[in-house]
C-alpha cells in the first residue's frame, strides 16, 4: 500500500487527506499526525472508524463504493484475521474498529459501512 495522490496536506495542523492504492485498489483516508507527505510513501496500516452494519456475503467480489460524506464508504473484502478484524480488498489490508460477527470465518466476504478510514504511515 502507497500514497497514490495528496487530496489536501496541512502542514501546520499535521493532516491530509491522501489516496491510498494498491496499484489496483484505492480509497480516500485521513492522515494525522504527518509531517512529510510525499506520493509512493510506504502506508503501515489502514484503520475504520466507526464500522457498522457488518455482513457476511456469498458474493466474492472486492467493493469500493464512495458514500456521501467526505471519508464515508460501503465495502466489501475478505476476511483475512478474525481476532484483530481484519479484511483485505486486493492489495488494501484494513483493520476494523469492530469484532466481526459470530458467524464471520476466516476467509468469508463481508460487506459493511465506515465513516472514515485513517492511515497510518511507514516512518
């Protein structure tokens, strides 16, 4: 995962609003705190925040849908840890804020809502 583009970078407050791609993939996260935003940077990790209506799916699609609100998507990916939840979209590995459902295995599509996804940068 790599900074693909810099939709907005405050150097004063520390913050950006950057893509985030896989080379296939790619989402819209927040970045805080950062002091140098360059594209191709190395991302550590993707966080939800607020991650909410979880379902598992018998489609095995990857799902990016954009909602309406700045950072806000519906997604769909696989599941790739059950204990620290965690599902992949292609290349994109994002940790959830939430435990999946009793009846999510590892391996299992789910689909779900986030009100934003935050990254963490490689330092």
């Amino acid at each position: 995962m790599y900074i693909k583009d810099i939709k907005d970078y405050d150097k004063f407050s520390g913050e950006a609003d950057l893509i985030v791609s896989d080379g296939k993939y790619e989402i819209l996260c927040y970045c805080f705190p950062i002091e140098t935003c360059v594209k191709d940077l190395k991302v550590q990790s993707l966080l939800s925040l607020f991650a909410d209506n979880i379902f598992k799916v018998k489609s095995r699609k990857y799902i990016i849908l954009k909602l309406q609100e700045h950072f806000s998507y519906h997604l769909q990916g696989k599941v790739c840890n059950i204990k620290e939840p965690k599902i992949n979209i292609g290349g994109l590995e994002l940790t959830l804020d939430k435990a999946f459902p009793g009846d999510i295995k590892l391996n299992d599509f789910i689909e779900f809502d986030v009100s934003r996804i935050d990254c963490i940068l490689n330092k």
